[in-house]
C-alpha cells in the first residue's frame, strides 16, 4: 500500500474519530512540527499548541466531508504549521516580514509541490539504501545520520584504521548515487 493511500485511511479513521488513528497522526508527525518550531525561535511548548492548532484544522477539513487529499499528510500538516507557526511570530515580532503578504509571495500550492518533490526524493533515496545493502547501508547511516567519526566507525565495522574506514565509505556513496539516480531518472 502506497504513503497516499495510508495517508488516506489514516483521514478516514480521523473524521471517524478514531482514537488510534489520532494517535498515529500525532506519532507520525508531531516530531516534524517540533523540530520545525524549535528550529524557527520557539520552545517545545509552543511546538505542542502549534501541532494541536494544526490538528484541529486537519480535523475540521476532513470532517467538512470535501477535502481530498493530494499531497502527502506531512507535506500537508508541515504546510499548515509553517504558516501558523510564521503568523505566530509576527505577531509576537520576531519575524520581521509581513506574512500577510506570504501569499503573494509564495503561493500555498508551489510551497506543496515543493514538499511534494522532496518527498518523492526522500522516497527513492529510502529504496536505494535498501538496495545498496550491507555493511553499506550502516556505514552511510553511522556517518552521515548519527554523526559517528570515522575512528569509531572503524572500531565498530572492524576496518583497520579510519582511512580504511573512509575509502569504504566513499565506495559505498558511490553505489548509493548509482542507484538513486537511475531510480530518479526512471520515475521523472
């Protein structure tokens, strides 16, 4: 089952609501909100009223009964908060730039596409690390997701010294790119 359809029967269960479905929008998407709020000047506080303010509008489309869903759910609820969360701070000032004029400037539907885009590049980015396999695959992570040196990634992967270590880790990237790029070349 595709993202989209999940995303969809993830609304279905909303407007139903569902308590477990709640409970998976708020899993699957309130750390994305966190980070986006804790990022732009705020605390993790606002970041909860912000994801309930967001929910409560997601809720309030899907239960209208004439949303239809045409993007992925986070790119949806990212594209919500980030507009809240802008509206927010100006009001408070900490942000200079008048979001009312945010719409003529970035228009909601190229800001989407956008998310939209990156989304499928993430998509085809997680099929080709599953692809590139092992020890490849916790190499990649070990260096570029959870920021390990290269001295402990010998140590952990049993290389020799950390040059060992990085000349892998360059053929890994190598194959890694190979197969996103035909992948991306195949699905655009």
């Amino acid at each position: 089952m595709s993202t989209l359809e999940q995303d969809k029967l993830l609304l279905e269960g909303i407007a139903a609501e569902d308590r477990n479905s709640i409970e998976l929008l708020y899993k699957q998407h309130y750390n994305m909100v966190q980070s986006m709020v804790v990022a732009n000047a705020g605390s993790k506080d606002d970041a909860a009223d912000l994801f309930q303010e967001t929910v409560i509008i997601l809720y309030e489309k899907v239960k209208a009964g004439d949303f239809e869903l045409t993007c992925l759910l986070k790119t949806f609820i990212y594209s919500i908060a980030n507009r809240l969360w802008l509206k927010k701070l100006q009001k408070q000032q900490r942000f200079t730039t008048q979001t009312d004029y945010l719409e003529d400037i970035v228009p909601v539907e190229d800001e989407i596409e956008q998310h939209v885009k990156l989304n499928h590049d993430f998509e085809i980015m997680e099929t080709a690390m599953a692809k590139v396999g092992e020890p490849c695959k916790s190499l990649l992570q070990a260096y570029y997701l959870q920021k390990k040196h290269m001295t402990t990634i010998a140590e952990e992967f049993g290389y020799t010294n950390a040059d060992n270590a990085k000349t892998q880790k360059y053929k890994c990237l190598v194959r890694l790119k190979k197969l996103f790029f035909a992948q991306y070349k195949n699905t655009n």
